[in-house]
C-alpha cells in the first residue's frame, strides 16, 4: 500500500478472504493493482499452478493438501504424508512446510510465539526441572527451538546433591537423531556424612539414516574414540562399535 500524502489517499493493491484450508472466496475479494503474489499465510502464488511456496514444498489450497511427501513423515505415522497441519487447519499452523504444531494449548488458551523466532514456533509447555528421592537427585531439562529435548542435567558438571548422570541429544537437519551422549556418576562416601561424587566415562551413540529416513546403522565409542558405523561388532583398546543392518 503506498504512503499516504496530501496528494492522494492510500490505494487499496490486493484484499483477500479465505477458508481455513486457504481457498480464496471469490466474492468478497478486491484486487487492486498491481496484484500482491504474497497471498495465504504470506505465501507466494504460483501462477502455473495455482499452488503455495512454503519453501519445504508446495501447497495445493484446492484440495487440502501438499504437492509432494512430508520430509518428516516419519515422525506422524498415522497420518498421510500429504496432510496439511495433520488435517486440523482450526488448531495448528505450518508456516515452513515441514512440520506442523498448535497454537492454542489444551485449555484453548493461545500460546503464541517463543520470543526467539519471529513468531515461528509455538509451545504447549516444556518441563524445565523436577527433583527425585527426596532432594537427592535433580533432574534439569533443556531444549532447542523447536522444542525437542537437547540435554538432561549437564555432562561436564557431574555433582553430589544434584546430578548423578547426564545426557545429550543432537538432531539432524531433518530432526532424526544424530547423536546421544551419556554419563553416569559413582557416589563416594558414608550415606550418614557427607558424600562427593565421581565422573565415570563419557559414552556417544551416532546414527545414519536411509534416504526414506529410516534407521541403517548405529554406533557407541567410549569418550575420545570415533563414532563407528561397521556391519559387525568389533573390539579394541579405546573403543567397543555395534551397527545394525536394515532387514526390510
């Protein structure tokens, strides 16, 4: 829309109504010019087809659906890999094309964005800390901006009264695991008195998935050695590997 002057008032360029899967509604649409291509969700039309570029794929607003597979299907089985926003347009939003989450929480209480992201993600909750046995055991979480688990209690910072293990978790570009991390910590001391607590070996896992981003192999080395990824198990002085093949 231009600036408004004294030399003229603002011109309308494009106006648009839609349904919640994104279908225009021709009857209440004024289209200025020149048109705007940034239509539904900001997304641009594309003139050949008609479609939607989400940027992960297109989107078809006619039927409801993507063009092409979800990259992420694997992590909403039960779905088709074509469904938009596990068919719920009301409750969730896609704003990339990968995968999709909701914007009101249980209560029907709006979540709104994470502060972090230009108002990309939103979350139902995430738990952030909890304490076991009776204060003996703390157990902090933490997470990335999609809101997937990263670590549990800190791997360097091993502690009586607070942490006798650790872990890691780290994500591919798709949002399979490449890595986990693992430590666990041996209590020294009389339970009546006062106790310290000893840092064992640090473990790491790594994972390689197929292109249809199915599990093909799996390693765990001990802390310093390479992740391995071999068909067989295999020993040596610094490192113990184990892989899987594929059966299917």
């Amino acid at each position: 829309m231009p600036r408004p002057s004294q030399a003229y008032a603002p011109i309308v360029v494009q106006e648009n109504h839609y349904d919640p899967w994104g279908l225009s509604l021709p009857l209440d649409t004024l289209i200025g010019s020149p048109t705007d291509r940034f239509t539904y969700n900001g997304k641009e039309k594309q003139g050949e087809l008609g479609w939607l570029d989400y940027g992960a794929r297109m989107y078809d607003a006619q039927i409801g659906r993507w063009g092409v597979v979800d990259p992420l299907a694997h992590m909403r089985v039960s779905l088709t890999p074509y469904n938009f926003v596990s068919n719920n347009p009301i409750f969730r939003i896609d704003p990339t094309g990968a995968l999709d989450y909701p914007i009101y929480g249980k209560d029907g209480t709006y979540l709104g964005d994470d502060g972090r992201t230009g108002g990309d993600l939103a979350f139902i909750g995430e738990l952030t800390g909890k304490t076991l046995g009776c204060g003996i055991q703390r157990v902090d979480y933490a997470y990335n901006l999609r809101g997937w688990l990263t670590k549990v209690n800190d791997l360097a910072q091993l502690a009586a009264g607070k942490d006798f293990f650790g872990m890691s978790l780290s994500y591919d570009a798709v949002g399979n695991i490449s890595g986990w991390q693992y430590r666990s910590a041996q209590r020294t001391g009389s339970y009546a008195e006062a106790f310290s607590v000893t840092a064992k070996e640090l473990y790491q896992y790594g994972f390689t998935y197929d292109n249809l981003y199915r599990l093909k192999t799996a390693g765990v080395t001990k802390a310093g050695a390479p992740v391995y990824a071999r068909r067989a198990r295999t020993k040596a002085s610094s490192a113990e590997s184990l892989s899987f093949n594929r059966l299917w």
